[in-house]
C-alpha cells in the first residue's frame, strides 16, 4: 500500500517536497494508529477540549488541571503504540 491510496495528495505531496516528514509512514499501512504522539496540553487547558463525547471546560484549580492532565495521557496512550510527550 502506497502513501498516495491513504493520505490526502497535499500531505503526500508535501511529504516528497520535504516540507513536511511524516513519521512512521511505512508502517502506517499496517498499523491502524500512530507510533509517537505530541500533546499540545497547555492549548487543552486554557481552550477546553473535546474527549470522545465530552466537552471539557479550560479546569479552574490545579487538581482538576491534574486530574484531566492523567485523562488527556490515558486516552492519547491508548490510541499509539509509542511515546506521548506533554
């Protein structure tokens, strides 16, 4: 399976330019999920997010910002088969 039957043509294209690189591109076809996964979580908690069904508001004390941090790690984790960086 070629990059070009599963990616859109503009990422595809901008992958062979150079212009970007997306990794693990020869094990995508095999894998139904990604290899390493970067969590913008300061975006999450001053923007709010939504997980699955659930809108989740920016949280309004550190214990809940810790709380949503571990959920935010638990659900990105279950979904690759590498390393999370927050």
């Amino acid at each position: 399976m070629h990059a070009s039957t599963l990616l859109p043509r503009d990422v595809v294209q901008a992958h062979e330019r150079g212009d970007i690189h997306y990794h693990d591109l020869d094990y995508s076809p095999f894998f139904p999920m990604f290899n390493c996964m970067l969590i913008d979580l300061k975006g999450m908690l001053t923007q709010g997010f939504k997980m699955g069904n659930a809108e989740i508001e920016p949280p309004k004390s550190i214990s809940t910002a810790t709380a949503v941090t571990a959920q935010i790690i638990a659900q990105v984790a279950s979904h690759i088969y590498g390393g999370t960086t927050i």
